[in-house]
DNA sequence: AAAGGTGTCAACCGCTATAAA
DNA sequence: CTTTATAGCGGTTGACACCTT
C-alpha cells in the first residue's frame, strides 16, 4: 500500500488540481485536490478544539481555503482518530461480502457496522478487489448469483480493453440471468468457517451459492408501492462511530436497536443455519423462548410485516438496480415505513 | 531502461434529506 | 409554505505507483 502522505506532498509540490477535479465549476479561491499535512494539521486541530459540525464555515475559521465539504470528507475518510487504515482482513472482508449481499451498495451502511472503516474505503475495496474477486468466481458481484457462462470471457476481453474496468464492471454488469445450477466457487486462502448469510462454507473450504445452499430464507421485504424495491423497517442511517446515535429519540433508539439486531442476526449465520426458525416462529408467535438476536429478528421481520418472501440475494439484486434510482436512499429506505 | 498498461485510492461531483429560519 | 443551510450518500474521476512488455 502506498504512504498516503506521499501523494500529498507531491502534489502539494506540484500544486495538483487533485482527483477527480474535471468539473469547471471550481470555485475561485478555494484550494482543491490532496490535502498537505499542514492543511491536515489545521483541520485537525481546529476540530479537536471546536468538535465536529458547521462545515461551511469550518474552513474560514480554521484558516483553510478548501470548502466545507472538502474538510468533512477529509476528517471524516482520514483524519478521525477512530479511522482504521491497512488491510482489511479477511474477517472484514467477510463482513462486507454478506453485508452487500444484504444491503447492495450502501456503502455508509456497510460501513456503520465495520468499526474503523469509512464507506469510501468499502467502495474502493469493493470496486478494487471484492467486485473482482467474485467475478473471478464465477459470481455476479451486484447480485451475488451465478454469472452467466460467457461473462467471465466476456469481462476478460473488456479487461483487456478497457483501464476502467473495475468501474464498469461494478456498475453494469451483464448478466441478467444465470443459471441456477450448482455454482460452487472456490473461496480464496481465507480458512473462515463463517457461512456468509445464505452462503455456506463446505468443508472444501468452498462457499456455495446462496441459491443452491440449503436453509434459504424468505423475508418478505418488498413493498407494495415499491416493488423491487428494498424496504427495511429502521433507521438505516449510518453513523461512522458504529451504529451509536446520540441525538436518537426513543423511537430512534428502538429501531435501530432492532435494525442491529435484525442485521446482527442476518450476518450470523445461525439465522441462515435455521431454516425453520421463522416458520417456526410464526408458529409460535407468543414462544418465550430465549431472547437471542433471533428473536429480535423475528420480532423485527414480525413488527415490520416481513412476510416469509424475501431471500437475501434478491435484496441485493433489487438494491443494485436502486443505484440506477438514486432517489431511493437510505433515508427514503427508511421512511418507507 | 523506457514506455505503456493497469490498479489503487483520495477527492471530487451531483444529488437528496432534513432542520431551521 | 418556501427558502436556505447543513449533512450525508453513492458514483466517478484522475494522479500516482506498480507491473508488464
């Protein structure tokens, strides 16, 4: 990995436009492009002595000439101490697999439940490494289901003609059907045992497909008004600091407690490993048994109407068509109920 | 060694949601 | 109700480092 202060000495240095910066609408005065340390040591300071917030007129204050977007995004992506930078190890790696299978590219949510790591640094690793990684495995990385038998040469010979490839691929893959045949693909050097939801770990230490793995579960997520579209029942607003809010309400609190929970359970793998759980919970819908984060989800999928439907590789197929909407976002997810 | 291709990642953009005036 | 400010999100860009020929 590159020293991350390199590049913006160098382009201090050479007084770099910086990424990115294609757009005329520069506005005049303002500095744009790679932070210099100096100007990392202003930000940080000036925040450490005032705290967070009031972007717009932060860099005013601190004596920046950036804009108040440009500070945010610079605290918020390097320079908050609770920032963890280096390899995402595999356990995160994991982590994000079954998350974006769940939630499709809600990087700030994704994000919110991986302590130490920024949306954006989720959305280069995933267009970087994990987009490719699946689709090296024969699996479509927006669906999460088997590509179609062609793609990989297909890809392989836009590979060979296209330096953007990690764009395009991530955002308009081609496959708009697969073959739900027995897709088992082999899983890197990674030794994990954890089942991503709805993808098991054999003992060959291959993952299967989720449409082929035993145990698929069915939560209805849709809704009626808005089908394909993804409607969790919480706040599924992220916050960096994990899933802490402290200006939440008690209704707040409450749902994104469930949301946790609902989430928690959907990551962990006893959910998945119980095929019956829900319908046994349906069953039994006034069952004392013991509160686990099971039951939260049962309670969560029960108090939100998620009818026995849903399976997750179709909510990360529906939410990867949601990007073609950039109007449905997590807070509109989220006022869906 | 040089040139061109590819991968990575910080930073930007446009847009939306929300709160306050 | 409208306007404005602020915060935040996902997609995209481009500089730089590394790799391949």
């Amino acid at each position: 990995m590159r020293n991350p202060s390199s590049k913006p000495q160098a382009a201090a240095a050479a007084n770099s436009t910086g990424a990115g910066a294609s757009s005329n609408k520069t506005k005049v005065g303002l500095k744009r492009g790679p932070w210099t340390p100096e100007e990392d040591e202003l930000l940080s300071t000036y925040i450490k002595r005032e705290g967070e917030g009031r972007w717009r007129t932060l860099p005013k204050k601190a004596g920046l000439l950036r804009c108040g977007k440009s500070c945010r995004l610079r605290w918020m992506n390097y320079l908050r101490p609770s920032v963890k930078r280096g390899h995402i190890a595999w356990d995160e790696e994991d982590l994000i697999l079954r998350l974006h299978r769940l939630l499709g590219n809600r990087w700030s949510l994704i994000a919110g439940r991986i302590p130490g790591r920024t949306d954006n640094e989720i959305k280069n690793y995933w267009n970087t490494h994990l987009s490719k990684k699946l689709i090296s495995q024969g699996i479509d990385p927006r669906t999460h289901k088997p590509l179609e038998p062609n793609y990989s040469d297909s890809n392989n010979e836009n590979k060979a003609s296209s330096s953007k490839l990690h764009h395009t691929v991530a955002d308009h893959p081609s496959s708009s059907s697969y073959e739900p045949s027995a897709a088992v693909v082999s899983r890197d050097a990674s030794t994990s045992n954890i089942p991503i939801d709805g993808i098991e770990f054999n003992s060959d230490d291959q993952y299967q497909n989720p449409e082929t793995a035993a145990g698929k579960v069915h939560v209805n997520m849709q809704n009626a008004d808005h089908e394909g579209d993804v409607t969790y029942g919480m706040d599924l607003r992220s916050s960096h600091e994990g899933f802490s809010n402290e200006d939440d309400d008690d209704t707040n609190y409450c749902t994104d407690d469930i949301f946790s929970s609902f989430l928690n359970s959907l990551i962990n793998e006893d959910a998945f490993n119980s095929p019956n759980l829900l319908q046994q919970q349906q069953l039994q819908p006034n069952s004392t048994s013991t509160a686990t984060d099971c039951d939260a989800l049962i309670s969560s999928t029960t108090a939100f109407t998620f009818g026995p439907g849903w399976d997750a590789p179709s909510v990360a197929s529906t939410t990867s068509s949601d990007h073609n909407d950039p109007k449905l976002t997590n807070e509109k997810v989220e006022k869906q109920f």
